[in-house]
C-alpha cells in the first residue's frame, strides 16, 4: 500500500471523530485552546493505540489467509466502513444543541473509545494490505488531531449542522475508494 492510499484512509476514518467532536463542539460553552489540545490528543492517542490493536489482531490470522484474500478482506472492510458510516449519518436525526457543562477529559476519552472499533478495522486493513506500523501510526495521530482540533472549533463556533452532511459524505468518499483500491489491486497482485 503505497504512503498516499494510506493518507486517503486516515483522512476518511478521522472523518468520524470530527462528526462526533462538531457535535460536542456545538455544545461547549467554552473552549479554552488548552482544553482543546487536550481532547485532540485525546483522540491521537486512542486512535493510534486502536490502530496498533488492529495490526496485533491482523498478525494473528495473516497466516491462514492467501495474499488475494489478504487484500479482497482488506477492501471489504474499507467498503464495509463506508456503509456504515453512511447508513449511520443518514439515520442520524437532528439533535438539539444542548449545553453540556460537565464535557471534560473523562467524556472525551468515552467518545473516543466510541471511534476505536473502526479504527482497529482500518488497523486490519492497512496491515494486509502492507502499510508498515509506524507511518500508519504516526499519520493516524496526526491527522486525527489536526480534525479533532479543527471540528471541535467549527462546533463551538458554527454548530453540529454540517455533521451529516460530512459523515454521509465520508461514507460515500471510503466505499468509492473501495472501489478505487480494488481497481488498484485488480491490475496487480490481487488475480
């Protein structure tokens, strides 16, 4: 997997944090830039450790998958994400923006760990489909935090109002780059 197909992943799966961190953003009633730092390391952090849990998981059973199954799985679950994601933001229903008083450290990491299972699926996907651990890493966290940071200030300064249209946009940008990953591998190594 060449360092540009894995950018366009992490871009996509930090699409879902900053949907949740817009929503949250729009219910803060202020945000210290050192609170904000905090929470966008938050979410680096969980998102790093989640995507190293998904490389763990993927070393487990490379062993029983051939190479063309390696990469048909790898695909499917970078197509699969990007129906749940889209699914999930047009079922979504418009949420009152709410003041939350009691938003803090404790609350970001639950809504982080609340993204952590997608990203221990792109953790998979990145590692059949050969990304080495540590760029995969260190642009997982970079990313995440630059979109944590940048969401959690569109929240507080223009509202959640875009969050659907951003999550059914990030669904629909990873299940066409499903369909572009496969058109990669179909000419190569995948048959």
């Amino acid at each position: 997997m060449k360092l540009s197909h894995a950018l366009i992943v992490m871009l996509c799966f930090s699409l879902d944090g900053f949907v949740v961190m817009l929503k949250k953003g729009s219910s803060l009633r202020e945000l210290p830039f050192r609170k904000s730092l905090t929470y966008s390391l938050i979410f680096a952090l969980v998102n790093a450790v989640s995507l190293t849990g998904g490389y763990i998981l993927a070393l487990l059973f490379r062993e029983f998958l051939p190479r063309r199954a390696e990469i048909l799985t790898a695909i499917l679950i970078v197509f699969a994400i990007g129906v749940f994601f889209t699914t999930r933001a047009v079922h979504s229903r418009f949420e009152e923006e709410r003041l939350d008083r009691d938003f803090n450290e404790n609350h970001c990491l639950k809504l982080a760990l609340r993204c952590a299972p997608g990203t221990v699926l792109i953790g998979i996907g990145c590692f059949l489909l050969g990304l080495h651990l540590a760029p995969a890493v260190l642009m997982a966290a970079a990313v995440t935090f630059a979109f944590i940071l940048t969401a959690q200030y569109l929240g507080y300064h223009l509202g959640s109002v875009f969050a659907r249209a951003v999550g059914i946009g990030n669904g629909v940008l990873m299940m066409l780059y499903s369909f572009y990953l496969l058109s990669v591998y179909a000419a190569g190594p995948l048959f």
